[in-house]
C-alpha cells in the first residue's frame, strides 16, 4: 500500500508570513504555492513603459501604480504578484497587498501564458473592483483586453498599430508607447514563445 500525503491548503495570512522570510517570490493557487521566475529583459522593458505611462497618468490623482513586486489578494487562498497593477480604492491601504484594483496588466511570457489567459483571468473577473484585465505579448505588436460594462465582459483585440483604453487612469495607451524602445514584429516571430 502507498502512503499519499495530503497537503493542507496554505492561507492567504501564512503565505504573506512565508513571503517575507523567503529569498524567492512565490504565488499561491488555491492554497498551494508556486516559486516565481525571473523575467527576460523585453518582458520587463515592456511592463516598465506601460507602468511609466500610467503612472505619469495617475501621479496627480488618487490612483495608484504598482509594478511587479505588489501581491494581490484574489481570494483567501490565491494571492498574485501582476506585472502591473492600479488600485484607485483609497479604503485599499494594507502595506503588503492589495485587494481592490481597477486595472491589472499581465505581459505574456511561454512559462506565463496559460495561466494567465485561463486560471488568472477566470479568478480576476470575479473581482468586483476590477474594470479592466490587459494582456500583451511581449514577441509581436499585440494586445488583448477583457473590459467589464455592467454584468457583461467585452473583448478587445489590438495588433499591429492602434490604441486601447485604460480605465483607471482613464486614458488611452498606444501600441507605440507600449513597445517604446522595442523592436518587435507585427506577428510572433516563432511558434516556440520564449519571452
């Protein structure tokens, strides 16, 4: 007979007490954690223009950026850190997370991708607060947005040139400004993703 160890679901208070002593960042799915790693230097320079024009956009206002190293608290078992993140809720105020944002931003990268088109955006769009979840390849000249109007969620698919909305801020991003800096392919360049 095999002997099966049952694993007790982590809390969202012992991962936050887990991630302070720990040398690595982790994400907690459904109570279970993942080690996180690292980034390539298009996914970041990517990620870093979109949060520098928002955060120009937002400076002056109650809304705030944060970029990468913010948790967020999805539920009481799953916690994130998003490659960008606004939260405009000024009730939002714990040191080491946040719970309520408007706006959150994944950058696609191969060992990223399906979570973040499956598992994440299935759990984001249960937050009452988000209005906006962005996703951008990090390869190709392309960006997808889920954008909630009422109950309803719609579905926004820019590739090559063009702009799209941004909630909160309430702006508009371009695909130029979005990759500022990069040169980047109107298509993905290669079937094998390796952002």
């Amino acid at each position: 007979m095999s002997l099966a160890k049952v694993l007790k679901p982590v809390s969202f208070e012992e991962y936050l007490a887990f991630e302070e002593k720990a040398q690595t960042k982790h994400e907690l799915v459904d109570g279970i954690l993942y080690a996180m790693a690292g980034a390539s230097d298009r996914h970041n320079r990517v990620l870093m223009n979109i949060a520098g024009h928002l955060w120009q956009a937002a400076r002056k206002g109650p809304c705030r950026v944060y970029a990468n190293d913010m948790k967020l608290k999805v539920d009481r078992l799953t916690g994130y850190y998003p490659d960008v993140m606004v939260v405009c809720d000024p009730d939002d105020n714990e040191t080491y997370y946040k719970k309520s944002p408007c706006l959150i931003v994944e950058v696609l990268s191969k060992g990223t991708e399906g979570s973040d088109r499956r598992e994440k955006l299935h759990k984001y769009r249960k937050m009452a607060s988000l209005k906006a979840y962005i996703l951008v390849d990090s390869l190709s000249r392309r960006v997808e947005g889920y954008y909630r109007e009422g109950k309803r969620w719609l579905y926004l698919d820019v590739a090559g040139e063009g702009r799209f909305p941004v909630p909160c801020p309430e702006m508009e991003l371009s695909l130029d400004e979005v990759y500022e800096g990069l040169e980047v392919p109107l298509e993905r360049p290669d079937p094998e993703f390796q952002a």
